[in-house]
C-alpha cells in the first residue's frame, strides 16, 4: 500500500462528513458581501463548542506490514575437507620426505664419486705431465691416437730398440701414451660423474618442490577439515520456534553436538562445523535435513536473532516519506497499539508480489498498486508488548509529514462554502459569525485540521456538531 498524499486522503474522508453540515450554509457564499453575516448557522441543540489551539501537527498513514524477528539467516553445514582426505595429504607428505632423503642420499654419494674421479684424473694428468715431457710428448700422442696403442709410423722405434730419452714400460709400452690413455679414460669418468651429480641436483630440486607443494596442501586440508565424514548423518535436529542460546546444541552428527558460541574463535582451530558462531542467542525458524538423513554441506537450519521486527513493503514512490529514526505506532491483531521507530529503509527496488502469493512484507496487500516496493524495517520500543508473535500481519502508522506551532482546530468544525473553499463558525459571545480559513496538514490520528485565516487566532471558540 502506498502512502497517499495525506491532504487528499484527509478531504476525501471529509466530504462525506461535510454534506449534512453543507445543507444548512447559505447556497450563496456568505462572505462574499462587504460584511459578514451574523447569527447562528447551526441549530445548537445540535451543537457544542470548541477551541482553536496552538500546537504541533502530524499527518499518518497506515500501512500493512508482517510482525517477525529480525536478522534471518541460515545455519550452514560449511564444505570442508573430509578426515580421509587429510590423512591422505599428510601420507603425500611422508612419501615426499622419503623421496628427498633418497634425492639428498644419492646427491652424497655421487658427489663424493666425482670428488674421487677428479682426483684420480688429477693424478693421471700429472703422471702424463712428467711421463711424456720433451720429445716424448709427440710420439705419446702419435701413440695415443693410434687404435692399438701402437706407433702411429713405420719408421717408429720398435719395443726392442727403445729411443733416445724415452722410457718404456716392461712389455715394451711407450709410458706416456699409456699415461695419455689413462687421462682420457680417467676424464671421462669425471665428466659422467659431473653429469650424475647434476642430474641429482635436479632430482633433489624436484624433491624440495614435492614436500613443499605436500606440505601446504596438508596446511590447508588441516585448516578446513570438517567434523564430519563420509557416512555421518544427523542424529539431533532441533524443533521450529526453539530458542537456543550460547553453549546449548544446535544440532548432533553421528552423536557428536554442534554448539552454539558467540562472536569467533580468536585462539586456536576448531574442525569446521564443530562450532557455529552467532553474534546472540538464534530462534530456529526452519530446519532443512531429516533425522537420520546423510550429511552433505549446505543449510541445516534457518533462523533468525531474538530481536523482534516489522518489515513493510512500502511502494518504492514513497522512500523519500520515510526515514531511519521515524516514530510509528504498531496497532497489534488485537487491536493494541505499541510505538516504534523505523530502523532500516531499503535502497533495492523489489518487483511486486504476487496477489495469490502471501509471506511477509504485509503480504499483497502493500503490492495492490502493482509497484515495485522498498523493505523498511520497524523496531518495537517495547518488545514486551508484542507476546510471541511470528509472522503476524500487523499495521504500521508512519507520520509522513508534521508541521510545529499550527493553529488547529477539529475537522468536524470546518463548514464547506457553496462558493467553494472552507469557513470556521466563530462563536462570541451569543453571536456567530464566519471566517473564511485556508486549509493546511490534517492530523488524522487526533482529528485535527491546521488552518490560518486573517481573523483566525487561539482561543477562539468554534462551533462543532455534537457528539
């Protein structure tokens, strides 16, 4: 329902209340003359008087709305990581560090290799050094080049008839091809040691890597796991209405109670869903799985705080007529009214509900104009007042407008002029007169009328029907 604009509202009530007070005016206006006339316009066996006042004005609107609690949510069951799963990691672990302790083994062993075929090398190269100094180093490499070791010419020295300052081995070996031999082979060792060491630093590389990566994937699994497995169902639901407080159970999986605590947990890790924090105590509103039924992650119970609410569906036109901190009057089912104050004003536009559809937000009636609405929430000053009541339809008078310092008399006291406009019968003494007025904010809730008018002051006395 939108708020209407409070004057047209007002003197639409008005006319009807009007048309018998009409009849006994003159059909020409009466001030119309010079001079106004004078005498009494009302039988006053049908009349009293009343006093024009000073005072401050307001101008309501009642509205539909749906009394619940605030703060709904849901009591999520969180995606963690199974303990299966974390036992797996920490066995990824295990075998990495047994991959790298074979890496770091196998690195020990052939680097002490290569330190032993570089030495051996060293030792082949200065053998060779001194062994095939002089002329006996060309022939050694003649020798050498040789595929049989033997002298690369014809015209070299037989094993029988050595050469001039060039020593031979017993069997008749020249000594520094042997030596320049030795080198190579000896090199070449080194060389596939060097080259194993390499690959085993790589190897431990890849190692290094592999525990790391196995150790932060057991990290976070460790962080996320859940209390709950493959197989756990649930073994205790609570019932739509509870109320469950701090340390109280929420729920039980396979036995084992998941608790209510308020705020979070600051010192140490907890299994994801072990604990359900809440900044207070949470009214269970609904609950999603059954007794018995498989745990999987996901919602197990809405619910919503303690706190009593209004939530009203107001035309999204009327958001500038509301704001946070507004007082309002809550006329309860049984007729009962309690104050409050709007707490919140929607800033999202929400597409109608639908007339067969029903639920909160004072259900389709707020919708009838077929807008879209804005949510505006109302907290009740007096929470006591309200009982147990959920979901209850309730209406919400929201004061629009005010006006401070208004010079105010009651609707009824108005006269509608045949010329059109609207008249006070003031009364003096045993005369009456009529004083033309202008109308301003109509104050429904007390059934007053600002009004102003050039002769118009407090503490006239006016005439009003008789109740």
């Amino acid at each position: 329902m939108s708020l209407k604009h409070p004057r047209r509202t007002a003197s639409a009530g008005l006319g009807l209340a009007l048309v018998a007070i009409a009849v006994v005016v003159l059909v020409s206006d009466p001030l119309s003359g010079p001079s106004k006339p004078s005498g009494a316009s009302q039988d006053a066996s049908n009349t009293s008087l009343a006093t024009v006042t000073r005072q401050s004005l307001s101008a309501q609107t009642q509205v539909n709305a749906t009394l619940g609690y605030a703060e709904a949510g849901n009591v999520r069951l969180p995606t963690g990581t199974p303990p299966s799963a974390v036992r797996q990691a920490e066995q990824a672990v295990a075998n990495s560090e047994r991959m790298l302790q074979s890496a770091r083994e196998s690195l020990r062993a052939d680097g002490a290799t290569l330190t032993n075929e570089q030495a051996t090398a060293s030792a082949a190269r200065d053998k060779e050094h001194v062994d095939c100094a002089g002329d006996n180093s060309a022939e050694a490499a003649a020798s050498a080049s040789s595929p049989s070791g033997e002298a690369a010419s014809s015209g070299a020295p037989s094993s029988d008839s050595p050469s001039s300052g060039s020593p031979s081995s017993s069997d008749g070996t020249d000594v520094c091809a042997s030596d320049v031999q030795t080198l190579a082979n000896d090199r070449q060792s080194s060389s596939a040691a060097a080259i194993k060491v390499t690959s085993d630093r790589a190897t431990l590389s890849s190692a290094q890597a592999a525990v790391a990566s196995a150790e932060a994937s057991v990290s976070a699994a460790r962080s996320s796991v859940a209390d709950y497995g493959q197989g756990s169902t649930f073994t205790m639901l609570p019932a739509v209405g509870q109320v469950i407080a701090q340390g109280q159970t929420l729920y039980a999986i396979s036995g084992r109670p998941v608790v209510l605590r308020y705020g979070s947990p600051a010192t140490r890790e907890l299994p994801l869903g072990s604990v359900v924090f809440e900044r207070g105590p949470v009214r269970v509103t609904s609950v999603s799985p059954e007794l018995g039924a498989a745990v999987t992650p996901g919602p197990v119970l809405g619910v919503t705080s303690t706190r009593p609410q209004v939530t009203i569906a107001l035309s999204a036109a009327e958001q500038s007529s509301v704001k946070v901190g507004d007082q309002v009057s809550i006329t309860l089912p049984n007729e009962q009214t309690t104050p409050g104050m709007i707490s919140s004003v929607g800033t999202v536009a929400k597409a109608p509900a639908s007339k067969e559809g029903g639920g909160g937000g004072g259900g389709p009636e707020n919708s009838e104009e077929g807008g879209p609405t804005i949510e505006v929430d109302v907290t009740p000053s007096e929470p006591r007042a309200l009982g147990h009541l959920d979901e209850a339809p309730v209406s919400v008078s929201i004061t629009t407008s005010s006006v401070p310092n208004a010079l105010a008399v009651p609707v009824d006291a108005l006269l509608a002029l045949a010329g059109g406009g609207y008249a006070l019968e003031v009364a003096e003494g045993n005369a009456h007169h009529l004083e033309a007025v202008t109308l301003g904010l109509f104050d429904d809730a007390e059934g007053l009328v600002q009004v102003s008018g050039q002769s118009v002051h407090a503490g006239q006395r006016v005439v009003v029907p008789s109740t």
